[in-house]
C-alpha cells in the first residue's frame, strides 16, 4: 500500500560499459519532491536532468498498487538498453524501513527498446 511520504529511487544503468547507474529516477509519494538526475554511482545526490515529460503515477492507500513512473528516452540519452535497482524508503514510528530490489546497490537483467 502506497502511503504519503514513501519515498522512492530507481537507479537506472544505461551503458553497458560502465557497471554502475548514470540516472537516478527519485520522487516521495503524496508531495511536490520529483527529480531525474544524472549520477555517477549509488552515492549522492547528482545533477538534476531536465526532463518535461518525467512523470510519475500512483494511488494512496490502495493495495497492490502499481506505481507507474514515464521517462522519455530523450532524457536518458537515448539508451537501446537499460537496467534497473529500485529502492524504496518508509517512515515506521521513528526509523526510516529500506527495501532494495532486486537487492541492495543491484540491477535487474538487460531490458533492450522494443
């Protein structure tokens, strides 16, 4: 169930050459806090992309909800491939909950355009 202030980071890995992310895809649900940035590893913040057609789509409360984040290849640099970890943050009473996907700082297999 997606909940106001869970927060979100998809790191995207666009050269094949290089192991770790060039983007990094960053939103927290239920707030106006929404960004593409360029980066060069896990750490850190990264330089913000301009993207106009960066969106991301969810609902509040409903079970089983799927997020649906668009991002224009353009914005990526046009990339015939990609992979993609996903990190998604939680407030739980006091203490900020981690979950990693695929598993920490790791990417899903190669996806190519088409």
């Amino acid at each position: 169930e997606l909940k106001p202030g869970d927060g979100f980071d998809v790191w995207l890995d666009t050269d094949a050459t290089d192991p770790g992310p060039e983007y990094r895809a960053s939103w927290v649900a239920d707030s106006d806090i929404l960004g593409l940035y360029k980066v060069t590893t896990f750490a850190g913040k990264g330089m913000l992309v301009d993207c106009p057609g960066f969106r991301v789509r969810g609902l509040l409360g409903e079970p089983r909800t799927t997020t649906r984040v668009l991002m224009p290849r353009p914005c990526l640099g046009n990339p015939h491939a990609l992979r993609v970890s996903v990190l998604a943050d939680r407030f739980v009473g006091h203490r900020a909950v981690a979950d990693w996907a695929p598993g920490a700082k790791q990417f899903y297999g190669l996806v190519r355009q088409g």
